[in-house]
C-alpha cells in the first residue's frame, strides 16, 4: 500500500520546511533497471560502476526492478543472491542467438536485446535507467509505463568500437567489430530521441556531445563513476617499490596497454633492483584472456593474479598505480579505483580521459615510455609526494563522486520538465560544481 502525505505550512515554523524536504520520498522512487549482465562480482569497470550506483539506491530507498540479460555462462547463485538483497526484483531475460542477429540494420549486441521489447511489463515506473546502447531495446516495448527514460552512457560506443578493433589481434574479429562500428553510427544518432536524458560517465564527452548536438544539450548530464565513499582505505607504508595493474584480460585495449608498458616501460624500470610489476585480471574464462595470463608470466620481476575476486589487499600493498591505456573511450574506471583505493596514479592521457583528474595535481600523465617510467620513478622514490598526490586526489574523488547525491541531484533536475512525474515528488539539492 502506498502511503502520501500532505503537509500544510504552519505560521512562523522555520523548521517546517527541512522537515518536508526531508519527507519528499514518502513514496519509494519505482525505478526499472536494465543492464547487459549481472553485476555482481564487480570485476570490471562497467558492472563496478552499475553495483555502486545499485547500492546507493538503495540507501536511497529506491524500488528497483532489475532486468538483467541472461548470459552463456550461468552467474553463481552466490552472486544472485547478492544482487536479490539490494532490488526488490531481480528478472533474467534470454538474449537471441547471434545468428539470428549478424544480418540486423543494428549492431549484433543490440539486435541480440530484442527480447526486452516483448517482455510483458505490469507496473508503472518513475524512472527507467539503461545502463548503455544495448539496453535501448526496452523503449520499444508497448507495455513499459515510466515517467523518465534514462540512458547511461559508460562509452563513446563509436570511438570505442574503432579503437577496440585497432586493437583486436584477430583479424575475423577485428573485421567484425569494425561492422558493428558502421551499424552504431546511424543508431548512435537517434538514440538522443529516445530518452529524456543522457548521463554520461565521461566528462569529456558529454562535453563533446553538448557542442556537437546543441539542440540536445538539455539532455546531457555527467554522472561521474559510481563510488562507493566510506573509510579512508588501509596503506601499508612500508610498501617498497612494487606498481600495480588492476584490469580485465579479455579486452584487446587493455592487452594493447599492457604490451606497450611491458615492452618499453617495464625494461627501464628493471634497472631499480627494488622495483616489482603486480598485475590482476580477469578471464571470464575466455581462451585469449587465459593465453594472455600466461604470456604476461613470462616477464621478469612480475606477479600476476587472474581472476581473483578481492583485490584489495593489492592496492594496500603497492605503492604506484599503473594505467597504460592508449585507446578507447568513456572513463577508464581502473583510473578511478586507484585513486579510491588511496594509491597514487601515473596514466597515459587516455586513461585519464574524462575523469576529472588534473597531471600534476591528482595523477601523473605521460605518453612516451621515458616520460612513463620517469614519472613511476619519481613517486617510487619520494613516498612523501605520493601520498599528497594520492590524498589530493581522494579529496577531488569525494567532492565530485558522491552517488546518491549526483542520482538525487539529476534526477531532481528532470523533474520539472517532465509532467508525467507525480506532483509533490520535487527535491531541492545543493548546485553541483564540475571540472
């Protein structure tokens, strides 16, 4: 049953109005949730930011109805049971057979989502949140009720289809991705038309959008990454000289990244006896992930962990965060998790895209292997630097990271222009600063 109050302003109660601001969510927030996989384990950047943005509605007092798209391989029941306690309902949907999908005038991930636009929908929803372009296909379903269609935009999906293919050592592959990045092209136009806002994880390119398409300027936002702010994390100051790589094994651009620091980075670093490369991953039990593991085995002075699923203790025990990344698009969210972790970051420019994050200030950016290993050598050997480098970046991460108050604060903005949204459901919260 759905309770609604209505609260009458009594003369001269100054506190009157904190208390029905307070009181404005007496009805839960109904939110439909539509992701390409179960997020849970968090082992990548993509499902790290949707579980921390599912955790914070929760805090929130959201009513969230996931939809998630089933996927080859079963997820642990573990894992389902996590991802049960913070919705209300948890729902798989079959995606189609690729083959049936490689002909299709939209890219193949997407096509393979069609179900979501035949899945019999019972309840009205105040916001549906699309966590990337393949979600998209739950707008055309003729039985979804919903106040706000809201898409989450985690990359620049051309830009990232390119660079991924440049990427990609498999030549059918590689052709293949570079057939999905002609068929996104004229689907990536119209996607704007669809919903009633875009939150953009990079700041860069909501940027980049707003100049490009400026009648659909009111529609971009930026939502940084989802963290999850709780204590200062743990540091062991008697670290050494170890650097550390955090990053999943299946995709091309994290293995091109990796080559390159490994090939031209990693010789000039050698040449400190104290220096150690530590490098994560995960697999998905994929075949070039796993051969890639075992290649990266072979590099002297390195430890490699796969699929591990607390790294933690890595980022305690390092000294420098490593983020070689020449290619892609969105927020590299390896980047972000450094810095949360309280670990110093030296990146390329392209890892540090559309975060936030100042060269210098909060994390040392450089694109030639000298200039690389330079910048690793020189917080290595002055811990003091470092740990003011790491704090002044964990300071910026909590001005402009917190999720449940950038949720509150976008979702607060739509809600003027959008008369389907129930009156007396309005929040005031404070401006937002970005970069």
């Amino acid at each position: 049953m759905n309770i609604s109050w209505q609260l009458t302003r009594p003369e001269g109660c100054a506190g009157f109005d904190a208390l029905a601001n307070a009181a404005r969510w007496v009805t839960p927030m109904k939110v439909l949730h539509v992701m390409p996989d179960l997020p849970c384990p968090p082992d990548n950047g993509a499902r790290a930011d949707i579980w921390a943005r599912l955790q914070a509605m929760k805090r929130l007092g959201y009513s969230v109805h996931a939809l998630v798209m089933a996927q080859k391989t079963p997820p642990k029941e573990r894992h389902v049971a996590e991802m049960r306690s913070l919705v209300s309902r948890l729902q798989f949907v079959e995606r189609r057979p690729m083959r049936t999908c490689l002909a299709t005038i939209t890219p193949t991930y997407i096509s393979r989502n069609r179900g979501l636009s035949e899945l019999p929908l019972t309840e009205p929803y105040d916001l549906t949140l699309m966590e990337a372009e393949d979600s998209l296909p739950i707008c055309d379903n003729p039985s979804l009720k919903t106040a706000l269609r809201v898409l989450r935009v985690h990359n620049d999906e051309i830009a990232y289809l390119w660079g991924f293919a440049k990427a990609e050592e498999n030549f059918l592959k590689r052709q293949f991705v570079r057939w999905e990045a002609l068929r996104m092209i004229p689907y990536a136009r119209s996607r704007h038309r669809r919903v009633d806002s875009l939150w953009f994880i990079s700041h860069a390119e909501c940027q980049r959008f707003i100049a490009q398409h400026p009648g659909a300027a009111a529609k971009a936002a930026w939502l940084p990454p989802s963290i999850v702010l709780g204590d200062e994390p743990e540091r062991n100051t008697r670290n050494g000289k170890r650097v550390l790589f955090v990053g999943n094994f299946y995709t091309s651009l994290n293995r091109d990244g990796l080559r390159w620091y490994l090939g031209q980075v990693h010789p000039l670093l050698l040449r400190d006896p104290a220096y150690e490369l530590v490098v994560a991953g995960s697999t998905q039990g994929r075949s070039e992930a796993k051969s890639f593991a075992e290649e990266l085995k072979r590099e002297p002075r390195s430890t490699v962990h796969v699929d591990i699923e607390d790294t933690k203790p890595l980022y305690r025990d390092c000294s420098v965060f490593v983020n070689p990344v020449r290619a892609g698009a969105g927020v590299k969210l390896k980047t972000v998790h450094a810095i949360e972790r309280g670990i110093p970051v030296v990146s390329t420019s392209v890892g540090n895209e559309g975060s936030g994050f100042d060269d210098q200030e909060h994390v040392r950016l450089a694109d030639t292997p000298r200039e690389f290993a330079s910048a690793v050598t020189a917080l290595l050997d002055d811990p003091c630097a470092r740990e003011k480098m790491a704090r002044r970046a964990q300071e910026r991460l909590r001005r402009l990271y917190g999720c449940e108050a950038n949720i509150e604060r976008l979702i607060s903005s739509l809600l003027p222009r959008n008369p389907r949204r129930l009156a007396g459901q309005e929040a005031t919260l404070p401006a937002y600063d970005a970069p």
